[in-house]
C-alpha cells in the first residue's frame, strides 16, 4: 500500500485551512490554564472517540488516545492541554495579515492549543482516507506541561506502545527540528537571619534581605555561555518596613545542555549564599530539583530522519534547533522513547504578545500529515 498514487494529489494537499482555523478557535476558546485542565480534557476526550480513537486517561489526566494504521508500527505525537499563567476568557482576533491575536491582556493559548488543532485535523484526514498508508499513532496530550513537565514526568510510558515520537509544541522558524534540549533545575533557597526591631535596635537583627541582595549580586547570573542561563526569579519575605527581615525565600532555574556546565553553576550559585550567609551570621537553606533532563536526538536517529523528510517534501530548509527551554520530549526521551519537537507556528508564547500566522499553522498541520503518511523509513 501507497500513501498516494503515483501522480495524484499529496495528503498534505487535503488539510482543510477553514477547518483547522475553526477548531483551533474552538479550542482557545475552552479555558485551560494550567492545573485546571478538566474542560479541555473532557472535550478532548471526547472528540477523539468521535474520530475513531479509542482513549484513556490517568490518574492525572493526562489522555492516551489511540488510532488504528493500515501498516505496521506505531508512533507517538506529543501535546500538552493546558495554557500558561492564569489567563481566561481568550477572545481571539483575526487580522487582515492571516495572523492571530488577541487584544493584549491575555495569552492566545496557541502554546499548545495550535499542536492539539493540528492532531484533530489530522485525525480527520485519515478518517476520510483509509487507503493512505501510515502507522499507528499514540496522541498524549498531557497535563501541567506549563507547570514543570508534570503530566509527561508522570506518565506510564509502558502503557505505549510507540518507538520514537514528535513533540508538536516548539516556536522557531517552520521547518525546525529541536533536537537537543537542557537540563533544568529548579532552585528554592531561604536565607535565615534574625528579625529585630529596625528603629530601636536595627544591630541586634540580621537582614535576610541584605543577605540574599549580597549573594545575587556576586553570583553569575543571565547568559552564562552559549548553553547555559540562570536566573533568580522570585523573593518573598519580611513582616514590616521597621522589621529588620529574618528569612527569606528565593526561587530560581539553572539551564545547560552541558552537564559539568550546569554543576559549575549551581556550586556559584551555592557557594554565593553561602559565603554571604557566612560573613553576616545568617544561615541558609539551598535545594536544587531537577526538573528535567537534557536530550540530543542525531540526525541519523528514526525521528529527526522522519520529520527532516516530511519537511524536506513541503518544500522547506530542515533547520537543526537547539532549545533553551524544556518540552514533554524530555521525559519521553528519558523514558525510553526517542522524540523531537516541532513548531506548530507560535510565537511570544507565554506572553500577551503572543501570536500565530494561519499560514504557519496549516504547514505544521501538512507536516505532520507528511511525517505520518510518507513510506516507513528503516
């Protein structure tokens, strides 16, 4: 069997522009922010029985949904459910340009709703074309992805039955493969000083506040090097403005697709509290968890060769994409089932600037047709 006959019209010629348009605005319309995926889920879950799916869900509620092929083997394609941050009610705006946005005061939710939009068109398509040739496919769709990886860190992977996968869920130019992506850890630090009054006896306390301004000034931080970043993002403490502040508590990430990088960097990280904790009498507490680890997918592996093909069919530059930040291939990666991600046409995600060209998000939809339905590579 043939995905097409010699001559005939491509799969990827079959997405439907409107249609894809009309469930992606579905889509974003349903609010999703991340843990609180319940809607989303259940309307996912039906409308992928409705296309032919049989499905479960877990514990966490992450959905499995599984389609038959009409050859042997089966892949995973990869989409997480719910949004970033806290936004809802999503009204979406069409501009003149084709491109999507919104008014400014929320995220679209294209981060990951424009992947999920893409699987269902998909779906559609193989339903109305059973004499295309194409594999089994494992839709995940995944929960708290936005939260540190949670549904995909969760997951039972030996419910799949897949051998490498595609992570529909990147920015970057369309016809990008992210093969290699870092390990992050997550930072919690709390600096133990001694609170006093700051008006009558401001000797007698030690500032917290001081401690932990003197430890991220000395410590490297921003773009360390071409892989690696850390940042201190958020300090909470103090009771008063006349209280000298007896603890307070940082949280922060460290980055690197360099394993002895990312060590050095957090023994700076350590080592600058320690020091400032030490010279002023203060005490600190310094935990590191690792999110997720670091992957690098080969050229000559079976995913980047399928999705470098299908991309190289519509036409496109493969461009080879190296991630600052973590995706659910991550986890699959560690877990046994080799992945890369792939745009799906978003830009500025996580931001209220955030967008997506129609364009875009038809080619993301026509490569994944192309990935699914082109000959099986050995």
């Amino acid at each position: 069997m043939t995905s097409v006959a010699r001559g005939g019209p491509r799969p990827t010629d079959s997405v439907d522009r409107d249609r894809l348009l009309a469930t992606f605005l579905g889509l974003v319309a349903v609010d999703s922010p991340t843990g609180h995926e319940e809607s989303i889920g259940t309307i996912l879950e039906a409308r992928f029985r409705e296309l032919g799916c049989s499905t479960t869900k877990d514990d966490i509620g992450n959905i499995i949904a599984v389609y038959p092929g009409t050859r042997p083997g089966t892949i995973l394609v990869s989409t997480h459910m719910d949004t970033a941050g806290t936004d809802r009610g999503i009204v979406p705006i069409i501009g003149d340009d084709g491109v999507i946005r919104t008014d400014g005061s929320t995220i679209l939710g294209a981060d990951d709703k424009s992947g999920i939009a893409g699987c269902l068109e998909l779906l559609r398509l193989l339903q109305a074309n059973r004499h295309w040739s194409f594999p089994t496919i494992e839709f995940v769709s995944t929960v708290g992805e936005e939260r540190g990886l949670v549904g995909s860190r969760h997951l039972d992977v030996s419910r799949l039955e897949a051998t490498h996968g595609f992570v529909l869920d990147t920015a970057g130019v369309m016809g990008s493969i992210t093969y290699w992506s870092p390990t992050s850890v997550y930072l919690t630090i709390t600096v133990h000083g001694r609170k006093a009054h700051a008006g009558v006896e401001p000797e007698k306390g030690i500032s917290a506040v001081r401690v932990a301004a003197q430890a991220i000034a000395a410590m490297p931080l921003g773009r360390i090097d071409e892989e690696t970043v850390a940042n201190i993002g958020t300090i909470r403490g103090g009771e008063a403005r006349n209280v000298i502040p007896g603890t307070v508590e940082l949280e922060g990430m460290a980055r690197s697709h360099d394993q002895d990088k990312l060590d050095e960097q957090l023994e700076a990280m350590r080592s600058a509290f320690e020091r400032a904790a030490r010279e002023a009498g203060a005490t600190v507490d310094f935990a590191a968890e690792e999110v997720y680890r670091t992957y690098k997918i080969a050229e000559d592996a079976l995913p980047y060769r399928e999705a470098a093909a299908a991309t190289r069919s519509l036409g496109l530059e493969v461009t080879p994409r190296k991630s600052g930040g973590g995706t659910d291939g991550n986890y699959f990666n560690a877990k046994g089932i080799p992945c890369v991600a792939l745009p799906t046409g978003m830009v500025d995600e996580h931001a209220t600037s955030e967008h997506i060209a129609l364009d875009d998000m038809v080619l993301a939809c026509q490569n994944l047709v192309a990935i699914v339905t082109q000959p099986a590579q050995e």
